[in-house]
C-alpha cells in the first residue's frame, strides 16, 4: 500500500544553507534515502522551495483566486514529501521516523486512495 509522508516543520527551525549543521542535516536526508532505496519502499520523494514561493488556490462561485503564500497560518508549514510502499501502516510510520525533520517538525502519514 502507498501512503504518504508530509514533512512539516517550521523554516526558522532548520539549519541556515551552507552551514556545517545544514551539511549533516542533507548527509542524514542522503542517509534516509539510501535506506528507502535499499528496502525498495521510496516511490519518490522531494523538497519543495520555501512558502515565500507558494500560491494558493481557490474557487469560489466559479471565480478563481489567488493568494501569496500557503494557506495555513501555523508556524510549520509543508516542506517536502516522501511516497512509499510499505506492507501496513507500522512500516509506513518506522520509515517517516526515519526522516531527519522528525526531530524538530513532524511528519503526517497518510494512505492514498486507489481509485479503480
């Protein structure tokens, strides 16, 4: 079964790009997703730019909105995702724990709906 895990976390939170400590932190993502790979769990999985880049996306009466920046208002805020393919939902959470954000920011696992 595929379920995927959402990586939150608040920007201010993670290392400052091209420090010693933003070094360890990509070498444990490296580390992570040599794991998936090894266990053939990883379906994809990437990082996505900071919400200054967001735009949300509304209808509303058939009208398309807008609007800058992500629509939660909460200090963490979605940073990237992993699909995986996991036996049951125990092994989808053992491998999001895995994820080094899961120390300062929290991971949600969801299965996907298969439609068919």
């Amino acid at each position: 079964m595929k379920y995927l895990a959402l990586i939150y976390s608040a920007e201010s939170d993670e290392p400052p790009y091209g420090s010693p400590e933003f070094d360890a932190y990509m070498a444990a993502y490296r580390a992570t997703n040599e794991t998936y790979a090894r266990d053939k769990v990883m379906v994809v999985g990437e990082a996505l730019t900071d919400v200054a880049t967001a735009t949300t996306v509304r209808v509303r009466n058939g009208k398309v909105e807008t609007m800058d920046g992500p629509f939660a208002e909460t200090k963490e805020q979605l940073g990237g995702f992993y699909l995986l393919d996991c036996e049951n939902l125990d092994d989808a959470i053992r491998y999001a724990a895995m994820i080094p954000t899961a120390k300062h920011g929290s991971v949600e696992v969801r299965p996907v709906m298969t439609f068919g």
